[in-house]
C-alpha cells in the first residue's frame, strides 16, 4: 500500500476517534449564516459548501432545518462547510428570488454550483453526507445499472487496480453513506462502483436475490487478465457500516500468503490485529512450492474470515510435535498456539468456518497428546520396529547424498543416463522410517559409485507418482534405467543387502559371453573391482544351438534374478566341450563358489523360468549355513525341517565336520542342516526358551518342524555328534520312538501390523524377484488388484478448480495438506526427516 494512502488511513482512524471521544459541541455554534452577497464572496475555490436559502424558517421547513444543522460535524470532518443563507425580502436573485428555489439545497465547490438537491431527497444526516458525497465524487465512483456497463469497467482495470462494488437498495441510505465515506478515504486505491440494480448482484444459485439487503464485493481485478473472465470477488460478510468496510479493505490490501521465518508466537499481523485467527502451514524445503500453492488455495478460501501463512520447518526450531501440519493462532490473548494434523484443506477452512467442529478437534488432539506421552512412557512398545523409530525420533538424518523427488521433477529423474534408485515411502509409517535410515547407510557405502543416483519419494506427499508407478506397499525400491525396465527390490531391508543389489544390478543379467576364455574367467570371479566384495558366486549357463527354449527361459530368469546374483550365459559352437569338461551336458549349470575352487556342473532338467529361478536359489544357498536374522527367511521359504545345532561361538572342529557330512547328504535328505551362533545372533537365547523349560548346555543339536506340528526334539546329549548317531536318531523320529522335547502353541505367529509381515512380502511374488516394466510418467497404470486395500498408497480425490486459480498461477492449486502430513496413522512418532 503507497505512502499516501497509509497517511489517508492513519488520519481516517484518528479523525474517527477524535470525534467519538470529543463532547458534543452546539450544533446551532458549527451552522454558518451568512447573507447571500457575504456566502458568495466568502467561497474559496476547491472548498466545497451546502447552502440552504431561506427567507425565514418555516414550519414546513424546520424538519429540514434540523437535519442540515445534525449534518453540519459529519460533513465538515470531510472539509465541507454547512450554511445557512438567510435573503432580504427585496433579493430577487436566483437562489433568494424564486419560491423553488427556496426548496431546495445547493452544492458548491468554489463557486461552481455542482447539484441541486431537492429538499425532500435530504430528509436525514445519513442522505445529507451520502448525497453531497456522491455529488462531489462523481468522477471517482462510477455508477452501473447494466451488467454489461459494470463488465466494461472490470475489463479496463483488469491488470492495473482492484474494484469495490457495493450495491445498495436505494441512495440516500446509511449503508449509501457509509461507501460513500470509504470511498472518500480509499477512492485512490480502488475504483468504487455503486449499483442499485439487485439483478448485478444476483448470486447464480440463488434466483431470488434479497433486494432488500446491501452487499459490498472486493474485486481483485489487479491479478485478473483473461477478459473471458470476471474479476474473483471476495464479499463482505458482515454489515454494510463504515468500520466494517474499512476492516474489510485492510484485509484485502494484506498479502495474500505470509512468509514467516520466526517462532509463530512473535508473529503479529493486520488479522490478528483486527481479530481475525492465522492459520499456519507448516511446510519443507523439499515440498515448498506445492505447500506454498496449498496455502494460496487455502488463503483464497478464506480471505476475509483468517490469515494464511507458510511456515517453513527448516528455518526455525520448533518446540512442537513434528507431525503436525497446520497451526492456528487465535487473536485472544495468552491462548497458545494449536497444533494439529488435518487431511485437507476443506479440514482447515472448517477449523475456521466452524467453532464447534475446531473445539472437537481440540479434544481429539488432547486425547492423542495424552495417549503418545503414555506410549513415550512405556520401556518396551509392541512392535520392535515402531519402538526402534521412537526412540530413535529425535536424531537428524544426513540426507544430502540422497535427491528428493517430487511430482515435478520424477520423470526426468527416471530418464537420467545413471541408474536412478528410488525409494518410495511414506513419512508416517514406522517401517518406511526405519528403512529410511538403511538407505542413508547404502549412501554412505556407494558413496563415489559412478553411474548411481540414490533418491526418494515421500508418497504421503506425492500420491500421484506413487500411484502411476504402482507401489502398492511402504517402503518399495525400484530401479530405473533410461531405455530399459524398472527393477523392484523385494528382498531383505537392511543396508548391506541393498547396496549389494543395487551394485549388482548395472551387470546385465544374464552377461553374455562371446568366448571360452572369458567364460573360464567369469567362473573364476572375474569382474570388475567395484563387483568384488558383492560377489559370492557365479553361474553360467550352457547352451547349445539345439536348446533355445532353455536358453530363452534361462535368460528370462536372468531378468527376474538381476541384482540378487550374477549370471552368465554361453551358446557358442564349442558350448559343449565347454561342459563336458564339468562332466554335464546342454542345457547344463555351472556353479562357482567363491569360498570354493571347484566348479559344480548342474544339468537342467527343468526348462521353464520359473524352475531356473528356484533351481538357481536353491543352489545358492549355503551347504551348511549360519542362520542370521538376515538368510533365516530364504531357509524358511523351503518349508522344510530344521536340523539346527545351537552354540555359544564356534562349534566343534569334529561336530563342523560331523554336520557337514549330514548337509553333503541334501539330494537325498529333506531337511535343512545349519546351525546357529548365539553370540553372532542373540535372539537364539529366546528360541531355546521357547524350545525349552530350562536352557540346556551348549552345544545342543536340535530337529524342529515350524511349518507342520510343532514338535521339537533335542539329541540325546549323552551321545556324540556323528553322521551315523544323528542318522539313526532321525530314523528313530520318523518311526515315532522318540518322544518330542516340547511342542510349540498352536498359536499363529504373526506380527501385530500387516506392513510388518515381511515374509508374506517376499513371497507374494511367484518367481520372487518379480521384474515391473517401467512406465513413462504419463502412462496409465494397471488398476490395483482387490484385497491389498492396507497397502494402498493414499490417493486424494482431486475436486474441480477455483475459477481464476489457473490463470493466475499456470497450474491447479493444491487441495491436500503435502509437506510433513501424517494423515493416514492413528498415533505417529517424531523423526527429525519429517
């Protein structure tokens, strides 16, 4: 607002109180009479007078007599003078002389008549200051009676100022006047535009406008260019006076968006000072224009009625819960500020519109508030996963290596030349946080990889990207590939795991090999150096001209296993001398360990990719492993028996030996030999318990079958472990002669939230590493199958646009809260990511 009109406003408000707080002089003293060659000479040129002739006061003129004297303060604080002018008997003149004349009342700027007022149109103080108003800003408020004179003039201000359109049902009324007074203050501002046409403010859902009452419309034709277009109008909702339009006009001169980089409590604006509240959206650095257009869409909603500012999180520290989304900050005194989580912006114009429906959200607040300080309380949580997030919440993540994305900037991420690996999670949910930090950990160990581009999606703030790429659970990685297919990681959460597949992921697969020498090279681990602590063996697969089917399924199952290992494949002439010197024919596997010096030939008597998939997994996993927490799902996906030997460190150089005979056994055995380190893997202490009543002496040999019955029996501890002892003893167990150390409850072992079922994860895909085609970002999508409505991506259903919203920002605005929103969970945890 310009320097001249704040001066207009501060001495408007000043001359307003000065004569509401000053005693009332006698009306009788401010009344001028004069005689007519005196008011004559004494008019000064600008200075406008109202002057009433008279010979003498008659009874038929006293009404109005007394009206012009209580008109005499209000018109003289807008510099016109009140006079009456009493003519000599003989004054023939034009104003003394005529019988009609003495009827009426004049108005003179100078000494230029500009109106004639009928006495009759002047019949109180309210038409006295509005007529003589109006007279004198003729030039300044223009008045309409077409709708297509008032179309004209929003077109020739469109671009260059705003308009103030009030209608009134008649001239003359308190409600004339008092736009007639803002206009006498803000006509430099605005182009007022008076009407007396009910029809121009004729609401379109309404065919039956109240004629009877006066309305006032800011037009906001300065940000308006589209002539097809009326100006967006913002109506004053409360009473046509002159301090509510003055309000009114102050709202609309603020800006519409403010940009806050302090704490909320200091922050004071035109709405608080006019009491009004002032909703703040809280928002991010890396969601900052949505949240920006979110709160202009916000703003416009409720202009007039609440302030709108951003607020973003990375400016100031907030003492506040950092899932919230929205604040309010209400103008009454001493009351804090409101913190709350809505789901859109038709939540926070009714947090305003609506009092009681923002006292419900108060006390469902306060209710979360007390139930997260009980849960903080608590040593232990139900679920790890969500306890580890907890207590982990207030710890910043270093996230400078990893590129945020957004709705914006996805696709041309996704057509990069590198490798593009994109973490799509939601900032709500435990897991996707937990995850979150594992990929901050595969930043720190790729660190300097060329051809590599480690980002993320937060799908709570970019549900569309989310839906159009298909992620249907939290958290989901895929890799993209300019030119190529997108690849889904579904194996294990952890850092070391990921970054391995990530590495392995560049190496086609399967690789083709051109001669014998490099095939001879590839089984002896020959790879490039940033492949050599990924990889742990090689197979290749043999193929001659005569086996194309199992060659195509093999490199169909190359495409589903890339990134998990490393595939090769040769079909040359000399394909067959190649494996009969591993004593194999075509199609044939050739398996090179790299703890090992030998190569396995494996022929393949199966021939679809699904079977190589298997066949290829089985192999891979280890003769006797250590079971972890990281392979036990992959051991547990052969739904077979356990022979698990527990210790506490390294066992036995003769019961290794023992059990790896036992192992060496696996053609014909149908049982999983491994074993388990409870120093390397603690959680084994709370499987012997649930094993057994008391902890036996290590080492303990123990056949346990999870997936049918239950039964858990132990080795006799009084004999040694020896291939031939542990055969005759399972020999015992299948003719039922043993009798079972402990049975486990029949109770479902499952975990407290499907999202934590990782092991139905892995084994909702049939092969497991299912290969997703990439899409272009604009491509349509499959449809979402029935049933996994748990893990749905949230999708917003978008609604119709605000008129002028396009035009005026060149893109639709945001109806959904993005940012730091967690709208979706019951009771969130704090995580400075967030």
């Amino acid at each position: 607002m310009s320097a001249p009109t704040d001066r207009w406003i501060c001495s408007f408000s000043l001359l307003l109180f000065c004569v509401a707080s000053l005693p009332m002089l006698g009306k009788a003293n401010l009344l001028q009479e004069l005689g007519p060659q005196e008011y004559f000479n004494s008019l000064q040129a600008g200075r406008a007078s109202l002057a009433f002739f008279s010979h003498n006061v008659s009874p038929s003129a006293q009404p109005f007599l007394d009206q012009i004297e209580n008109s005499v303060e209000a018109l003289q604080d807008y510099g016109i003078s009140v006079v009456k002018v009493n003519c000599p008997k003989e004054d023939v003149s034009r104003y003394c002389g005529k019988e009609n004349a003495l009827r009426k009342a004049y108005l003179f700027r100078g000494n230029i008549l500009l109106r004639e007022f009928p006495t009759d149109a002047l019949f109180d103080v309210n038409s006295i200051v509005a007529n003589v108003l109006f007279a004198l800003l003729f030039n300044e408020v223009k008045y309409v009676e077409t709708l297509a004179d008032l179309q004209n003039i929003e077109n020739s201000l469109k671009g260059r100022s705003n308009m103030v359109f009030a209608y009134v049902p008649a001239t003359g009324t308190a409600e004339h006047r008092a736009v007639m007074e803002a206009a006498f203050v803000y006509g430099t501002d605005h182009q007022f535009v008076l009407t007396t046409e009910a029809t121009l403010v004729k609401d379109p859902g309404n065919d039956d406008p109240d004629a009877s009452s006066a309305r006032l419309l800011f037009c906001h034709c300065q940000r308006g260019t589209e002539l097809a277009q009326p100006c967006r109008r913002t109506p004053m909702e409360q009473p046509l006076t002159l301090l509510n339009i003055h309000r009114h006009l102050k709202l609309m001169g603020a800006p519409l968006v403010t940009e806050v980089a302090e704490d909320p409590e200091k922050v004071s604006t035109v709405h608080l000072q006019l009491g009004l509240p002032l909703v703040f959206i809280l928002s991010q650095k890396e969601t900052y224009e949505a949240d920006r257009r979110t709160a202009e869409f916000v703003a416009w909603q409720l202009l007039g009625k609440a302030g709108v500012a951003i607020l973003p999180r990375d400016v100031v520290d907030l003492n506040v819960l950092l899932r919230s989304n929205v604040a309010l900050k209400t103008p009454d005194e001493g009351v804090p500020i409101k913190y709350l989580v809505l789901e859109d912006t038709d939540e926070v114009i009714t947090l305003v519109e609506d009092k009681s429906k923002f006292e419900q959200m108060q006390e469902d607040e306060d209710e979360e508030e007390e139930d997260e300080k009980e849960n903080d309380n608590q040593d232990i949580q139900d679920d790890q996963v969500v306890e580890a997030v907890s207590r982990d919440r207030k710890r910043e993540l270093p996230l400078e290596q990893i590129l945020t994305l957004t709705e914006e900037t996805f696709p041309s991420a996704t057509l990069e030349p590198a490798r593009v690996v994109v973490l799509f999670y939601a900032s709500w949910e435990a897991v996707s946080l937990a995850v979150l930090r594992s990929y901050v950990e595969v930043a720190d160990l790729l660190k300097g990889t060329q051809g590599i581009l480690l980002s993320k999606v937060n799908c709570w703030d970019w549900p569309g990207v989310c839906t159009k790429e298909n992620i249907t659970q939290f958290p989901t990685i895929k890799i993209y590939q300019k030119g190529g297919r997108s690849l889904t990681y579904n194996g294990m959460l952890g850092a070391e795991e990921l970054a391995r597949f990530i590495v392995l992921s560049q190496v086609s697969c399967p690789l083709k090999l051109a001669t014998v020498d490099e095939a001879e090279g590839y089984l002896r681990g020959e790879l490039p150096p940033e492949l050599s602590s990924y990889h742990h063996a090689s197979v290749l697969g043999v193929f001659s001209k005569a086996t194309s089917v199992a060659r195509e399924a093999f490199v169909e199952a190359g495409n589903i296993l890339s990134g998990h290992v490393t595939l090769g494949i040769y079909f040359e002439d000399d394909a067959l001398a190649l494996s009969r010197k591993y004593a194999v024919s075509p199609p044939a596997l050739l398996l090179a360990r790299s703890r090992a010096q030998s190569v396995e030939g494996i022929a393949l008597s199966k021939q679809s990719a699904h079977d190589i998939v298997q066949m290829i997994r089985y192999e891979l996993l280890d003769t006797f492993p250590e079971i972890t927490v990281q392979n036990l799902p992959h051991y547990l996906q052969l739904g077979r028996p356990f022979l698990i030997m527990f210790s506490n460190g390294d066992i036995g150089q003769m019961e290794s030996k023992e059990m790896l005979k036992l192992a060496k056994r696996r053609p014909q055995q149908a049982f999983v030999t491994c074993w388990l380190n409870l120093k390397n893997t603690p959680v084994g202490h709370g499987i012997l318990k649930a094993y057994f009543a008391t902890l036996p002496s290590l080492p303990v040999l123990v056949w346990v079958n999870l997936h049918t019955g239950g039964q858990v029996f132990r080795f006799p501890p009084d004999q040694s472990v020896t291939e031939t002892n542990v055969l005759s003893w399972l020999e015992k167990l299948k003719a039922g002669l043993e009798i079972p150390s402990s049975t486990l409850s029949e109770e479902e072992w499952k975990p407290p939230l499907p999202a934590y079922n990782f092991l139905q994860m892995m084994e909702t895909t049939v092969p497991e590493f299912t290969l997703h085609p990439s899409y272009s970002h604009g491509d349509t999508q499959e449809q979402q199958q029935p049933g996994s409505s748990e893990e749905k991506a949230p999708v917003r259903e978008e609604q119709p646009e605000e008129p002028g919203m396009t035009a005026e920002k060149g893109q639709s605005p945001g109806r959904d809260l993005r940012g730091t929103a967690p709208r979706l969970a019951g009771r969130e945890k704090r995580h400075s990511e967030l």
